[in-house]
C-alpha cells in the first residue's frame, strides 16, 4: 500500500534506510547531509544546507539566471532604475506577488528584510553592510515610493552594478514582514521562529524540519516563480557517503549529493543511475606565510611552487572528476574570469628557478586539514615538490586547528580552499587581491601579503558602474596574482550527484545557493 507523505517523512526520519520500490510520484526524495544546518532563517542561514534551500523557499528582488548566473533578472521586482547620484536604485514590484501565507509582497516587506539583516547583524550580514550600512542608519536608507516601489540607498564607494550583485544573493531574500512579527519573540523579527520555518515567496515553503534527520519542504502553488512540478520535496539526512551512494542506485532517493570520486567513479554504467559532476566556485591553492621566513616572502619560490603543483596529476588521476584545473582567483563562469593555464608541472624548470635564486635545501611545513580531498592533495603535493628536491613535512590537523594556526599566522604554509561569499567578482577580489588596514580576514592578510597598488585597483573596481570595464578590471587583478603572489591555485571543484535517471529539469548552478527543484519531474 502506497505511503502518505507523512508517513514516508516519518519513516526516513527514524530510519537510516527506507525500504521502498521507488520514490512517491509526487515526491523528490533527496539524500544529503544536513548536520551542518543552523539556521533556515536568510539573515543567518550560512551552511551549505540552508544555502542550498533559499531558491526553494524565498525569493529576492532580482536573481541569477540559471542558465546563464552572469545575467540577473527581475524576481519580486519587474523592473529598477539607478539613481542620477551612483548612490541609490528604485525598484518596481512585480504586480500581484504574494506570499506563501497569501500576504502581498509590498515595499514594506522589502525595506524589513534588509534592515532585518543589518540590525540582527549575523554571520551574512556583511554581505548588506558593504554599503556603508548599519543598525543606526540602515531604516534611512531604505525608503518606500509608492504602493509598488522602494527606494535604496547607500553611501559606500561602490557602484550600482555591484549592488545589485549583493541583492541578488541569499541574505537579501524577502521575508513576510507580517508572518515573521506574528511570530516575534522578545524584538527577535521573527527569527527564533524563521529557524525553523518559512516566510517566503519561493515555490516551497516548510512544511517540517526535524534537525540532523529531515527537511520537508512543500509546494507554494501561489508563488510568483510558479507552481512547481512536484508537490513536495523531502532532504534526508544520510551523513555516510556510501549509504547515499546505496539508496539512490536502490531507488529510496531520487539524488544523491556531496558523492566522493570513488563513489562517482563506481556509478559509470549502473542501470538507472545519472553521475552529474556540476563545476562549483570553490578553489583550492597553496597559501605562503610570507612573515614565517625569507623562503616563503621569496617570489622566486613562489615561481618555482607553480611549477611543483602537479595541476593534472592531482585532478584527473587522483581525485578523478572532482576538480578541474584552474589558476586564476576567479571561478570559470564569474563576470571577468579568465581561464589561463599558463603553468604545469615541470620540476625541472622548478629547480632551475631555485638555483638561480641561490635558494638551496628549501623545506616547509605544510598544515592542512585532516580531511579528505585537503590531506589527498596536500600528500600529492609533498611527493612533487620532492622531486625538486624541496622538503614538504605535512602537519595535519582538525579544521578549527589550523584555522586556529592561520589566524595567528603560525605557519609556513597551507593547502586549503576557498568559495565566493555572493556572486560577483569583488567576492573573490577582496579577499585574494586585497589587504587594507583592517582586512585580517582577508587571504591576502592571511599571508602576511602588504599590496597597497593591488588593493587600490581591487577597491576602483568595485565602483566601475560598466559591466565590461570592470570585467577588465578583474582580468588584470588576476594576470597580476597570477603571475608573482604567494599562492599557487590550481584546482576549480566540481559537485559529485547522482540523480536516477527518470528525473528532468533539475538544475544546478555554481554558488551553493543555485539549487533549483521547481522543475523537476519524474
């Protein structure tokens, strides 16, 4: 007998694998870890889980084309225009949005959401302050015009294009100003409940979320975006890799996401199964202290280790699919991204390098988490480096170690990651090509890196309005970092699924948040 949808949502949350023929018609069953989710509310929510969420439950005044991300296109608004002064941007709404709770999506709605964001002041919250915002000044800079137009401000040297950049991420999602206040707790906007609930426009909204085993998300039929194909979506957490592998080749889950290589190696020629490996933007590089010693502030090492990173060594025979090679700091699909690949492996013309420099018997100690693919990359790293007679002592560690020994600037060297916080190229400009006074937070204040011209071109480029001059802005920035810094980028990750293969129209973009069930079907 065919299971009620509570009864299937019951039944995944108390088991660690469902025994069933097939999926519900009607149901897009997921396999995924969620034990990283905090919050589902957009003014924290900055796990990978509650990301990937957002496009489901809310929707935002402009967003990303999925097809093509370069391209924003008007969402809850249906239009905007910018100011004479660069400084602000009035925006249209759509005619007839409501939300899930039947709530028209007015210019009050908007002007709460972003000041919401400011004034909790929460992990993603410096996404909106960028702008020069803050808890005193953010309800003056957000105006209404009209029953159908708001106005926004700002007073940061940035342009208008770059703002709507920031708009059309997560944190700027619109939220049911009258949902979240009847739920208000003591002044909180309504954000110990939108935890765990939503109050959104999406195509979905939560029907039930059962932290660290299930998230049941139903259709919003109403919803401006449309009614999606599916009536439901249910995320299971299945934290092992192997058992997500197992329930989508059974046919208990319809994806599978986050597989390993050799899990997506293993699903080549398996009946009813599709291995999607989807380019993500996160890039993995070697980061230089260069305060730990003379050899790590040396640009000829720095030279001479873009010569010891075996880029197709480690991508295609190592970590098979799950990484292409990439050397610049701008992920292939973002506004400017250049794909130059002007290095590879040659220890050779590595020690070359060195001995021209009169660097002699060069050894580092190289932290990293203990974790795969870092540890797997990190090991790679040490056997090439060898081969130019260059000494790599691996000191692994858990992750809140080594951020730990980052931060304090204890090390010589690390192999680690790094994924854009919006998207748009200032994302990652500002954090490989920049290092103002107060950017400790910054990669290039991580590596000790003084670039005052760097971080002047890095902040201009940010305040060109012209799609195309900053893309050329950008292009420089990275032939500059590319050429003589102290990092050694090489690797652009992909994200290993695996869908059965009666499933179409699933799309996925490469931001975490470019998650789109809507329309789906089977």
């Amino acid at each position: 007998m065919k299971k009620t949808l509570i009864g299937l949502a019951l039944a995944m949350m108390t088991t660690s694998m469902a025994a069933f023929s097939a999926t519900p018609p009607d149901t897009l069953v997921v396999a995924q870890s969620l034990d990283d989710a905090i919050s589902f509310d957009p003014a924290q929510g900055f796990e990978l889980s509650t990301v990937q969420s957002f496009n489901s439950l809310y929707q935002r005044l402009l967003q990303s084309d999925p097809s093509n991300p370069v391209d924003l296109r008007p969402t809850l608004a249906s239009s905007w225009k910018a100011g004479a002064d660069n400084r602000s941007l009035v925006f249209t709404l759509r005619d007839g949005a409501k939300f899930a709770s039947g709530n028209p999506v007015r210019p009050e709605d908007v002007i709460f959401s972003l000041s919401r964001v400011v004034k909790l002041n929460l992990e993603p919250s410096f996404i909106l302050t960028q702008l020069g915002w803050n808890a005193k000044n953010v309800d003056s800079e957000l105006t209404k015009v009209s029953d159908n137009q708001v106005a926004i401000h700002w007073t940061a040297d940035v342009s208008p294009s770059f703002v709507l950049s920031l708009l059309s991420a997560p944190v700027a999602s619109i939220v049911d100003e009258k949902e979240a206040d009847s739920h208000q707790v003591q002044g909180d906007l309504g954000h110990q409940w939108l935890n765990t609930h939503s109050a959104g426009s999406g195509p979905y909204q939560i029907r039930r979320y059962v932290p660290h085993e299930v998230l049941l998300m139903t259709a919003n039929p109403d919803s401006p975006a449309g009614a999606p194909k599916l009536k439901n979506v249910l995320i299971k957490n299945v934290p092992e890799v192997a058992t997500r592998l197992l329930l989508v080749e059974q046919g208990d889950a319809d994806i599978a996401r986050n597989l390993g290589s050799d899990q997506f190696s293993a699903l080549k020629n398996k009946p009813g199964v599709k291995p999607v490996a989807v380019p993500i933007a996160s890039l993995y590089y070697l980061l230089f202290n260069v305060k730990s010693s003379p050899v790590m502030a040396n640009p000829a090492f720095w030279e001479a280790a873009r010569y010891l990173f075996d880029y197709n060594g480690i991508a295609n025979d190592l970590l098979r699919g799950q990484f292409s090679v990439h050397q610049t700091f701008l992920p292939d699909g973002y506004l400017g991204a250049l794909k130059d690949t002007p290095y590879t492996y040659n220890p050779e013309k590595a020690k070359a390098i060195l001995a021209k420099a009169g660097l002699k018997n060069v050894s580092f100690n190289l932290i990293v988490n203990n974790q795969p693919p870092y540890l797997d990359i990190a090991q790679a790293l040490q056997a090439s480096f060898a081969k130019a007679g260059v000494k790599v002592t691996l000191i692994p560690g858990i992750s809140s170690e080594i951020t730990a020994k980052i931060s304090s600037h204890k090390f010589d060297a690390t192999v680690t990651s790094w994924g854009p916080d919006y998207f748009d190229p200032n994302s990652n400009a500002a954090a490989f090509a920049s290092n103002p006074e107060n950017g400790s937070s910054t990669l290039a204040a991580r590596a000790g890196w003084d670039i005052p011209a760097l971080t002047a071109e890095t902040k201009q480029a940010v305040g060109e309005s012209d799609n195309q001059q900053r893309a050329a802005m950008y292009q420089k920035l990275q032939r500059q970092v590319l050429k003589s810094s102290p990092y050694v980028i090489g690797l652009q990750a992909r994200q290993l699924i695996a869908l059965r293969d009666n499933l179409k129209g699933y799309q996925q973009g490469m931001n975490p948040d470019m998650v789109f069930y809507n329309q789906v079907t089977k």
